[in-house]
C-alpha cells in the first residue's frame, strides 16, 4: 500500500457468497462506519432486483451502474462497502476504490461458494446447467484482479467473527501507527 493513500474505508470485494455483506454488516458495527452494499445500492437506484436488471438490460448495463457506484463511494469516509462479486474485479472499479480504501478480497473454493449460494436464485450468473463450473470459470477470469487487493482473508477457513477480527485487524494496522508498532513488535516474539 503506498503512503500516498488517505485510507478512511474498508472495501470487501471477492467472489458472491464469500462473506462481503455479512463481514461488512458487522465490521461496520464494530468501527461504528456506515456499511454500503453496492449491489442494494443499485437496487435502490434503478428500482429493480439485480436479477431482473440482468434480464431486462444485460450485464453490459449492471457493469456501468456498478462504475457509477463506485464513482459515489470516492466522497465518503468511514464507511464499510461490500461489493458485487464482479465489481472487485475490475480494475479500473479496484483502482479507485482504492483510493479511499483498504481492499480486502474474501476468498472461498468453488465448492464452498456454491454451498452458500446454490438456494438463492438471485444470482443471474449461477442460472446455468453447472453452477460449479461456471464458478470455476468465473473465479479463475477474476482472480488476478482479486489478488491485488489489499489483503486477501480465506473466508472458507473461519468462523464469521474469525474473518470479522481479521477485516478490523488489518484496517487498524494501517490506520492506526500505534497500534501498527505494537504488533509489529508483538508479531516478532
């Protein structure tokens, strides 16, 4: 992270049923910020379900009103955002997010995604013959964007509150120089 960057958010990106809303909900609790999910703000926004935007304007569309999101979130500070599974991945999307943020990719395998995932029919990518394997497809086209977050936490390895400490963690290590030399110092013992 370079030192130029004024870091007063936290931005989950990371793959759809990795955690970002549930993490960002409570983290957001715990830092007393305001939590944002964009794919609830373009809801609001366009006044349809992502699932009905997909059908009726495409994906071409809900990409452009994720930019258009994204371009909002620059003038606010102290607030949580939890992204679209695909917003995160876009670069230039990831670029300016971190202008303002520390980024961090939650991560999870295929087959742990589509456990959290396979009940809710809201997810326009997943309605096809192999969800599984449009997972993989997905993950591996996103993954060299997701992986130049900030920090990555495996989502699948703990517990919600486990990945909730480890999003507050990382935020106050660079937020917070204190705090930042004293666990460095912690972490050599």
């Amino acid at each position: 992270m370079a030192s130029k960057r004024k870091i007063s958010n936290i931005t989950l990106i990371g793959f759809m049923g990795t955690g970002k809303s549930s993490v960002g909900r409570r983290v957001a609790k715990i830092l007393g910020f305001r939590f944002i999910d964009t794919d609830q703000e373009i809801e609001v926004r366009v006044g349809k379900p992502i699932a009905r935007i997909f059908s009726d304007h495409g994906e071409e569309y809900f990409r452009k009103l994720e930019a258009d999101v994204v371009q909002h979130l620059s003038k606010l500070e102290n607030t949580v955002i939890a992204t679209g599974g695909g917003l995160g991945a876009n670069l230039k999307n990831l670029e300016s997010l971190k202008t303002h943020s520390l980024v961090i990719c939650l991560w999870a395998s295929p087959k742990t995604i589509w456990e959290r995932v396979r009940h809710n029919q809201n997810r326009p990518l997943l309605q096809v013959a192999d969800p599984i394997e449009k997972i993989r497809s997905l993950l591996a086209e996103r993954k060299p964007v997701y992986k130049k977050a900030d920090v990555m936490i495996n989502s699948e390895l703990r517990t919600l509150p486990q990945v909730v400490q480890q999003v507050v963690y990382h935020f106050k290590l660079v937020t917070n120089s204190d705090f930042s030399k004293q666990n460095k110092i912690g972490s050599q013992n």
